[in-house]
C-alpha cells in the first residue's frame, strides 16, 4: 500500500508541475481556489490509484476477452464500452486517389463533405503536406482515446477538428521525437501483435506529452467546455500517462488492445502514412 501510495502522490506532483510548464496563468488561478485545487488533485489521485489497480495481473500475452474482463473487475460497463470505441471517434478521412494517369491526389474529407482542399501530389513537398495532415489526425485520435480511457467523451465540431489539426500539424513538422514514434507505430502495425501495436500508439502519446502538445490539443478539443471542466481533463489524461509511465505502461496499452479491435479507420490511418512515405522513394 505504501508503494501505491508514494507512486500516487508522484503523479500528483508532476500532473501539478506539467499544468504549471503548460499554462502557468490557469495554473496561478486554480493556486488561489483552495476548494478548486483540492478537488484536482484529488481526481488525479484517483486516477494514479486506478492505474495502479489495472496494471496488478495484466500480460502482454492476454487477448482482447481477457483483457476486457480484467478491466470489467475494477470499472463500470458503461467505461468499459467506452474505452472499446476510444478509436472510432472520427476527426477526419484522408484519401488518396490514383489516377488513371498515373498521378495521385488525396482528398481530405468529414462525414463524407469535403473538410480541407484536394492536395494534387506532383512533388515531394505536396507529399509531406499531405503526410503531416494524416499525422495530425492520428495524434488527435490517440489523445482522444485517453480522454475515453479516464472516462472522458468528446464530441468535437468541425471547426475545432480543423484548428487542433492544425497545431499539431505546426509541431510535429518539427519534432524529430514525434516523427520517430509515428515510423516506431507504423513498423508495429505492419508487423507485430496487438500488444506490440498498442505499445506503439502509447510511446506515441507518451512523446505526445513530454513535447506539450497533448495539453493543448486538449485544451482546443474542450474549449466549449468551462475552463474548470477541461483543467480536470487535462489533469485526468496527464496522471493517466504519467502513471503508465511509471508502470511500463501496461494498463494503458491495455486499454487500447481493447479499443483496437474496432479501430479499422485509424488502420488506414497508419497504412496511409506508409504509403505517402513510399511515394517519396
């Protein structure tokens, strides 16, 4: 229990110093309103605790069944079901279009309306373009994900999608780390288990936060919400990797086994990143 309790109150400490690096302004608010503060770190208390319980007796070597009822011990039916949709909220569809002539273009829809510009694909740049937009889609997903982890569900207009995409877009064009953990997640999903897969999304989230732009794809994803409300979000998904990784991950890569099973268009996603990448060979 004392093991429990110190990683608990680890989490607690570096969820409170990331939301202080992260926004020092709210940061500097929520510091002043005791009953506000108590309240945050009582649920990222509970959160770190929560990890710590799922992660005693998971295995890589489980199935999605099993994986399903270990979870079903410890949470309800109803954030149980939610986890297993974390990947099937959609942000939106990138297609690529070969042409009879031999050219490529790649259409960029939501709900099947157009929701960015046709890219016609003629150089290398177009490419890379086209790329970091199908990135920003599987970064936005992932986090997403989390948020339906710690029992958070979305629901994002387009105009939101199309901003968040549009940070992320602006950092991973520069981020050597996230790009790395986007080649580490496609070499997983052409090749390894489903275990091997998840881990692969998680090391994405992972990078995800320690680069800053977690935070503040949460922050654009809930601004309808009240600023109380996505602080205690962004402080729920924060203890959530913090304390996986603490704890090698497992009950988070746990988590997204399950959400897998049902995620065929984040497979796409991926495939599709393979693919705009062989067009630059």
């Amino acid at each position: 229990m004392a093991s429990c309790r110190n990683l608990e109150e680890k989490v607690v400490e570096e969820t409170w110093e990331h939301f202080q690096r992260m926004d020092p302004d709210e940061f500097k608010k929520l510091g002043t309103d005791v009953e506000k503060k108590e309240q945050f770190m009582a649920a990222v208390r509970s959160a770190a605790g929560e990890v710590v319980k799922l992660t005693d007796g998971l295995r890589s070597d489980m199935s999605p069944s099993d994986i399903e009822s270990h979870l079903a011990k410890h949470l309800s039916a109803d954030r149980v079901e939610l986890i297993k949709k974390g990947l099937t909220i959609p942000t939106y569809q990138v297609r690529l279009n070969k042409r009879s002539d031999g050219h490529v273009s790649v259409d960029i829809t939501r709900d099947q309306k157009e929701f960015m510009p046709s890219i016609n694909l003629e150089t290398v740049a177009d490419v890379n373009v086209a790329k970091w937009i199908q990135i920003a889609s599987i970064i936005v997903e992932a986090v997403l994900l989390v948020m339906s982890a710690v029992g958070i569900k979305a629901d994002v207009s387009d105009a939101i999608i199309k901003k968040t995409a549009e940070e992320v877009v602006e950092v991973v064009e520069s981020s050597s780390l996230l790009q790395k953990a986007v080649k580490q997640l496609e070499e997983a999903f052409h090749s390894g288990s489903s275990w091997d897969k998840a881990k692969a999304i998680f090391t994405l989230i992972k990078d995800s936060h320690s680069v800053g732009i977690l935070w503040k794809i949460i922050k654009s994803l809930c601004q309808n919400m009240s600023t109380w409300d996505w602080i205690k979000t962004a402080g729920l998904v924060s203890a959530e990797i913090i304390a996986a990784v603490a704890t090698d991950g497992a009950a988070l890569i746990a988590k997204i086994v399950l959400a897998l099973n049902s995620a065929y268009d984040f497979v796409r996603k991926v495939i599709n990143v393979s693919e705009l990448n062989a067009m630059k060979q």
